[in-house]
C-alpha cells in the first residue's frame, strides 16, 4: 500500500510600494543683461617740468659780490635789483655793478653769496617764469600716432590738476631709448598759492582708441584650456556659451569681445550648479530687465 503525501506550498505575493525616482530641478541662476559702454585706452607718461622762459644772470666784470637782495623762490620784476657787485681789479676805482633781473620771474638758482670772488662772465642767478612751463615726454612710436600738435593732455603734479597743450612731435626715434620727443606745455594761473619748481615730475595722460564694448567682471569670463567663453540664457532658459576675445582690462574687469553678443543678452552672473552645460535648461532666480 502506497500512501502518497501532497504538500502543498503556498507562495504569498506581497506587493511593496518603492518611490518614484526624484528627478532633480533644473539650476537655478541669476543674470544681468549685457549693456554696452564707452571704453578706451589711457596712456601715462612721465616727465620733469621746465620753464618755458629762463634767464641767466652773469657778472659782466671780475669782482666781489656786495650784496644780494633776492632769497631764493621769491619773485622778481623784470629791471629789480638782485645783487651788486664790485670790481677786485687793483687801481680801478670803479662804481659797484647793478645785477638786474631781464624778467619778471622768480629766482631759483643761486650760485653765489655775498663776500663771494666771481670772474667776468660767472653765473650768478637764475630766474625762470613761475606761470609758463613745459615737459618733454619720451612716448613709443605706437602712442605717439594718438597724439598731435595742439592736442590737449591733462597733467597733474603733486596734487595739482592741469590741462597742458602738445606743442611738438619730434619726427626722429632715439636710438638709445626708443622713444620720441612729445613736447608739452601749460600754464600755471595759481602760481601765488602754490609754487612749481623746474625739475617737479608731472604726469601725462591720454585716451585713445575710443569706443563701445561690454565691459565684465572677471568672475563672469570663465577659461578653458586657451579659451574665454561667457555663458548666456536664451529665450528658451537654456545655457549657450559664447566663446569671446579678451580687449582691454581694467583692475578685476575685462572687455569681452564676440560679434554675436548683443546688448540686452541675460549673462550668467551666478549659478547653484558649478558647472552648467550649452543646452541644459536653467531656471531664472532673478529674470533681467529684458523679460527673458
């Protein structure tokens, strides 16, 4: 007798609710629309101040100086008395000789004192026109082309702010420094209340190369390997990246150069993702002025 056993087993299905995979947002970024400037290059040089109109003062005789009546900086008008002197030749009885000054000016060089032995034809003084100077500026060739006869330059020195004229160009470079000659010149109307003195530096300014460009923080330029690029939201808040020149820079802030980039285009400022890629879709945190 066989006696058969039938298990049975019973296989319970327990259905478990996993979640849904999240799908992650799309970055949120913040732009400002690109806007268009007035750009240009400056140009400084450097240069020592000159009178345009100096006078030597000479003893027309062999002699000892008797007196002296001009301190040096102080001003003078043209025929004052500025020193005397009296001739030292044995046997001649000759009248003190009147040292008068040719200009109006003030007196900056003093090469003698009194009691002092001058031969004939020493140098005595120096007197210089305190109102009119000049500076001479070695500019390279390139620079020099943005320059012309009777153009202005601002110029400024030790906290004085003075609009100075090109005078002249020399046509010759010097072979030693490579530079040429730019001769400038001004006028200095508060010359009472403070006193320039040949020999002072001046600085000289100058712009060029005017014109309109997009001016950006460096922040906003980003780099690959050997190349800029600047990231943009379209219309349709997706990334596209421009790729750009670098023009002129300014401190933190560069021209960025691209003929396709126009004014108004949201620019990319800030990001919550790191890395943002051409096509992927943003959301604006802080929509431009132009209504992207």
């Amino acid at each position: 007798m066989m006696i058969r056993t039938m298990i049975c087993t019973t296989i319970a299905l327990v259905h478990i609710a996993l979640p849904e995979p999240a799908f992650a947002s799309n970055p949120k970024v913040l732009t400002e629309p690109l806007k268009k400037i007035n750009l240009y290059e400056v140009a400084h040089y450097w240069g020592r101040i000159e009178p345009l109109n100096l006078a030597h003062l000479y003893s027309p005789i062999q002699g000892i100086v008797k007196e002296i009546h001009v301190k040096p900086g102080q001003s003078v008008k043209k025929g004052d008395l500025v020193a005397v002197v009296q001739s030292s030749e044995i046997g001649l009885q000759m009248r003190p000789t009147p040292i008068r000054s040719p200009i109006s000016g003030r007196l900056f060089g003093t090469h003698v004192s009194i009691q002092s032995l001058v031969k004939k034809d020493a140098h005595l003084f120096t007197v210089f026109d305190p109102l009119n100077f000049k500076v001479t500026l070695q500019v390279t060739p390139e620079d020099s082309k943005h320059l012309a006869p009777g153009q202005t330059l601002p110029l400024s020195m030790d906290g004085v702010n003075l609009e100075s004229v090109v005078r002249s160009i020399s046509p010759e470079i010097d072979l030693t420094t490579g530079t040429i000659s730019v001769e400038v010149t001004f006028t200095h109307p508060n010359s009472e209340k403070v006193a320039l003195r040949p020999g002072q530096i001046a600085q000289a300014e100058f712009q060029f190369n005017h014109h309109e460009g997009f001016l950006l923080s460096k922040n906003n330029v980003k780099k690959r390997i050997n190349q800029h690029f600047v990231q943009i939201v379209d219309q349709d808040h997706k990334v596209s990246e421009m790729i750009v020149e670098i023009g002129l820079r300014r401190g933190d802030q560069m021209e960025v150069l691209n003929k396709d980039l126009k004014e108004g285009d949201q620019l990319i400022i800030k990001a919550s993702s790191e890395h943002l890629f051409t096509g992927q879709e943003v959301e604006l945190s802080a929509p431009g002025p132009a209504g992207t």
